[in-house]
C-alpha cells in the first residue's frame, strides 16, 4: 500500500467519523442540542461530505451521467463560515458580531447556479465535451472560496486573540486556550491550501491537496469533539453556578469540629468563635467555590494576618488550610452529585463548579475524603 492510498484511508476514515460524530450529537446524545452544537455539526458535516466527494474521485469512482462527472460541490467553502458560527454562539456573543452564514449560503447557490450553466454549455454546445472551461471555473471558484475563508478566519482570529472583552463571561468557564491552539494550527493548514493552489497553477498537479485534505480532517474532527465536550460543560457549569447562587437549600451547614479542643481555655474559646465567624464568611459569600481563594486572599477579606488564619484552622480542625477548603468543596460536591435535579449534569461540570481547578484535582480530593471516587459516589447515591 502506497501513502496516496495510506491518505485516502484515512480520509475515507475520517469521513465515516464524522458522520457518526454528527449523529452522536444531534440523535443519541441526552442533550438537547443549542445553536453553538447545531453549527459545530454542521463543520464536521460539510467537511464529510467534501472529504466524501474527494474519497471518490481518488479512487475513480465514474458514473455515465456527464453531469453528475463534473457537478462538483463546493461544501468547503461552508467550513469556516459555520465554524465562525459555532464560535459566536458558544462565546455567547451572537448579539454582538454577525454571522456570515446568509452570506456563504448565497455564495454556494451561486457558485452551483454558475457550475450547472458551465456543465450545461459544454455539454450541449462544445464538441468532443471538452471540459476544460468547466476546470477553469473550478480553479476561479477554488481561489474565491479560498479568499473568502481566509477573511473569515481573519475574523475568528480577531475575536479569540483582539476582542476578549467580548466574551468575559465565558471566560468565567472556560479558558478557551483549546480555541487558540484550534486557529494557530489552522493557520498552518491555511498555508497548505495556498501552497497546493499555488503548486496546481504551476504543476497542474493535485498532488499538494493530500496532505491539505489530511490536515483539514484532523483538525476538523478534532475541533468537532473538543467544542461538543467543552460547549456542554461550559453550559453546565453555567446551570450549575446559577442554582448555587439561587437555591439557598444547597448552601452548605456550618462545619465547626471542636472534638480537639477544650472549651475551658480561654484561647480555644476564642478560637473557636474565630472559626466560626471564617465558616461563614465562607459559606454566605460561597467564598470556597472560588477556585483562586488562596490563605492571603481570605485573611485579606477577613483583616487578619495569613499565619493567624492558619492557626486557627489548625488548632480546631482536623485539617491543614486547604484540606479545609477543600472539604467544604466536597460536601457541596456531594449535595449536587447525590440531587436528582444535577444527575445529568457531568461530574467535571460540577467538580469545577464547586471551586477545583481540574478533573484531576476534583477527583484526588473526593476520594480523599470519601474514599470513592465521584463516579462511584453518584452511582450509589443518584
């Protein structure tokens, strides 16, 4: 097996992928899907569908319809405009830049108005079929299309890398550094296109478009999973935020463990009333959700000294500083997981939620003091 056709396996591959992808999304997945998903399947579907038409024609696939040889579609020139989309809606900021979707639709119909004349021309009024008017048009087509993504992706760029203000609430949930890297590569793979338009000109060879074709399927079926999970999680981590913040039934019970101490010393005592007044600071302002809350941040907010706070969260708890915080994170953890309304909620979401910085450190906590991990606990509990 050569690499041309190591490539078309891949490609075909990747096709079949990304068909599965899209009904993963859209039929078997609880979910209901938003806009951000609907946009993001329709990227992973045009790009099936070109990957598809390309797949055929490498493996010289022939049919007896002349029309139906040439009626080249162009979806790739949907791509980027539902990409863009999907961007807009997931940042939450489709009030505040347009789509480019009504304008790619009139594109495309117009690209497929003029191919059907150019295929209708030949084929009534040129002798011998020549297509060669027909290929001409494909190189226009393919350089405007090309042209006409690129300033679409100049938009993207614009808004991940110029325009943060835009979308300072979703930063709230998601870093969106998987957004950066997705448009850094996609640079790249804008550069092969150019390249392999660049070479056909020169060569007349398509050879350039395989490692075009192999670039744009993995990055496109990889931004494909990563913003179903990520839109998903930044949507339950905003249901999530709102019903910590609404339902004063999952605000945590003050947790004082005074099994250490003796009520008949005098510092103890005060202490103790210390740990009391820190408890629900923590608790009513929801201080321990915060995943930055550091030992200076909270002394700070409390006006006492840093190795005050430390003493006292020593001396009348079972715990150092952020076993402390992180205990009072797990029982809230432990309310949503085993709460019928959050069963469908992911355990990321709420891990993250519920002030951890990751899936990792959520999880070490939890079976740290559980001994289960979150997996089991809600198996046994929802």
């Amino acid at each position: 097996m050569n690499l041309i056709s190591i490539i078309n396996l891949i490609l075909i591959a990747g096709v079949i992928q990304g068909f599965v992808f899209n009904i993963f999304t859209i039929h078997i997945s609880k979910k209901k899907p938003g806009w951000a998903v609907i946009y993001l399947n329709l990227s992973v579907l045009v790009l099936s569908l070109n990957n598809l038409q390309a797949w055929l024609i490498e493996i010289g696939f022939r049919t007896n319809s002349f029309f139906l040889e040439e009626m080249l579609v162009p979806w790739y020139m949907f791509i980027l405009p539902t990409f863009h989309a999907f961007l807009i809606y997931f940042l939450r900021i489709q009030n505040k830049v347009k789509s480019y979707i009504p304008v790619a639709i009139k594109i495309f119909l117009v690209e497929l108005i003029i191919r059907i004349v150019c295929i209708a021309y030949v084929y009534y009024l040129v002798p011998g079929l020549d297509n060669s008017s027909i290929q001409d048009y494909t190189q226009v087509e393919e350089i405007f299309n090309a042209l006409f993504n690129l300033f679409i992706f100049y938009k993207c760029y614009e808004i991940i890398f110029r325009k943060q203000e835009l979308y300072t609430f979703i930063n709230k949930y998601d870093d969106i550094s998987w957004l950066r890297i997705f448009l850094r590569l996609g640079g790249f793979v804008f550069l092969l296109w150019i390249i392999a338009i660049i070479g056909y000109q020169i060569t007349g060879n398509r050879l350039l478009n395989y490692p075009l074709r192999l670039g744009i399927s993995v990055l496109i079926y990889w931004i494909g999973y990563q913003g179903f999970f990520r839109y998903h999680k930044v949507k339950d981590r905003i249901s999530i935020r709102r019903s910590l913040s609404s339902n004063s039934g999952l605000k945590l019970e003050l947790r004082t463990n005074n099994n250490q101490i003796s009520s008949s010393n005098q510092e103890e005592e005060n202490y103790l009333a210390e740990l009391k007044k820190i408890d629900h600071y923590l608790v009513d302002k929801q201080a321990y959700l915060d995943p930055n809350l550091s030992l200076e941040s909270l002394a700070d907010a409390l006006n006492m000294s840093p190795s005050h706070l430390s003493r006292i969260v020593n001396s009348t708890t079972d715990y150092n500083f952020p076993d402390y915080i992180n205990s009072l994170r797990i029982q809230q953890a432990k309310k949503l997981l085993q709460d019928n309304e959050f069963c469908r909620y992911t355990i990321v979401s709420i891990g993250l939620e519920c002030g951890f910085n990751s899936k990792s450190t959520f999880y070490t906590a939890f079976k740290k003091f559980t001994s289960k991990t979150p997996s089991q606990f809600r198996e046994s509990t929802c």
